[in-house]
C-alpha cells in the first residue's frame, strides 16, 4: 500500500524520462520501480516470481482498513520525520539545495491552497495524499483494468515529462544561438 504514494511522484515531483540526467532518472526509478513491481506481483505472481528468490503467493488477502489506509499513514508519517531529522535537523542544507519542501512549495497547487506555504502545510498535504492514494490503491489492487490505467498513466506522464523537457531545453538553446 505504500505504493500508493509512490505513484504520486511522477505528478508532484515531474518525473521524466530525461536519460543524460541521473537525478530525474533516479527520481524516475524511485517512484516507478515499486508501482511497476507490485502490478506484475499483483496481477502476474507466477510470471514475477520467475524472476525472485522465491514465489509469490496467487491469492492475495482482502484490504483491510489496517493494512492499506492507516499502515501507509504511519510509514509516510515516519518517513517524514526521519526526512525532517536528517535533512534539516542533521545535514542542514544551504539555500541553493533544492529539499522536497522547497521545491514542493513552488507548485501551483501549494501557492493555490496556501498563501504563503509552510512546512506543517506541506507534512499535512503528505498525509492526506498517503490517505487519499491508499484509497485509490484499494480500487486498483481490486480491478485489473483500473490498475493499467494507473501504471499507463504513468508512464505517459514521465515520458510526457522528458518531452517537454526537451523541447524547453533545445528552445532554449535556439534562443541563446540567435543571440
């Protein structure tokens, strides 16, 4: 169920299908290598196990209230204070490194939501996406075709991403030559 969040990092964080780049490339792969995986776990356990140290169960428990919407709650809620602990409270970073906050707070959505975004604003709106993606995560871990459409959209959304990434880049730099 914690790939629930995951699957909101190609939206929020723009991932893209950037190749010379390793830092959308790795943020491309943290974000969609779980979602990738649990759809082949999920809907094709006998074809992914071929490929593990060892099988993976076919039948799948009902969700549960415990497991998909609090249990992702709770690990989002400590992956937000081990983030806060290590990135402000030991490795403090200067104003020219770009943390999750900062850039989060640059999004339309949070200057629409928030008039001035602080950092409570942005572990509140963690949260109520980890709940709001766990429901999401129930529907699709229930109907297979639900779930394409997820890990589909997301695909066209990364490369969506580094396409336009590209063209900026290469307009840009048509700009700077006629210069």
């Amino acid at each position: 169920a914690v790939v629930s969040t995951q699957s909101t990092g190609a939206f929020s964080f723009r991932n893209s299908l950037v190749f010379h780049s390793v830092d959308k490339m790795t943020s491309t792969y943290i974000h969609s290598a779980p979602v990738f995986l649990v759809f082949g776990i999920r809907w094709f356990p006998m074809e992914a196990s071929r490929f593990w140290h060892s099988s993976f169960p076919s039948e799948f428990l009902p969700w549960s209230w415990q497991w998909n919407v609090l249990g992702p709650i709770l690990f989002s809620t400590a992956h937000a204070l081990f983030y806060t602990i290590l990135v402000y409270g030991i490795l403090k970073p200067g104003k020219d490194v770009i943390t999750s906050f900062r850039y989060l707070k640059t999004t339309p959505m949070a200057r629409a939501l928030f008039r001035r975004p602080r950092f409570h604003h942005f572990i509140g709106m963690q949260l109520l996406t980890t709940a709001l993606m766990s429901l999401v995560t129930i529907l699709t871990y229930t109907y297979f075709w639900l779930h394409v459409l997820q890990v589909l959209l997301q695909v066209v959304v990364i490369t969506w991403n580094g396409a336009t990434y590209y063209v900026d880049v290469f307009r840009m730099s048509l700009v700077k030559k006629k210069k």
